[in-house]
C-alpha cells in the first residue's frame, strides 16, 4: 500500500474514533465537517479517488448514525452495546 494511502486511512480513522465515542451535539457536527473537509483538502481529494471516497463514507456513515433525529449508543470499550 503507498504511503499515501496509509495516511488517509489513519487520519480518517482518527476522525471516526474522536467522534464516535461520544454523543455528537451540534458544535461537534460542524468540527467533524471541517476535520472531514480539511483531510479532504489536505489529500487533494479531487485528483485522489480514495480521499474522496474515505471523506465521502465519514460523511455517510454519520448521517446514518444521526439521521431524522436518532441518536446512536455510545459504544463501550468491553461490552459493545452499541452492537
């Protein structure tokens, strides 16, 4: 795997995991659309396809976690309520 690649997969897994271990309230949204964005930018996701689809998946997967209103379970670290 390039370089490259490694560190979009690492950033964009720092991004889930600082915000998927709390209850997200709407600062948070706007502060993971600008991490989101900004490692959008930093990849230069329009000339890099899996920049922009890693940003285009964080975005999904947070609008199904948080769409019409639902708010997901916190997961814990040893019993994975969440599942």
């Amino acid at each position: 795997m390039p370089e490259t690649d490694e560190r979009i997969f690492g950033a964009a897994y720092e991004i889930y995991n600082s915000f998927r271990w709390r209850k997200l309230t709407e600062g948070d949204f706007i502060d993971l659309s600008n991490a989101i964005s900004n490692l959008a930018q930093e990849y230069d996701w329009q000339h890099n396809p899996l920049a922009h689809r890693i940003c285009s998946m964080l975005f999904d997967v947070f609008n199904d976690f948080y769409r019409d209103g639902q708010v997901p379970a916190v997961p814990d670290y040893f019993g994975r309520s969440d599942l």
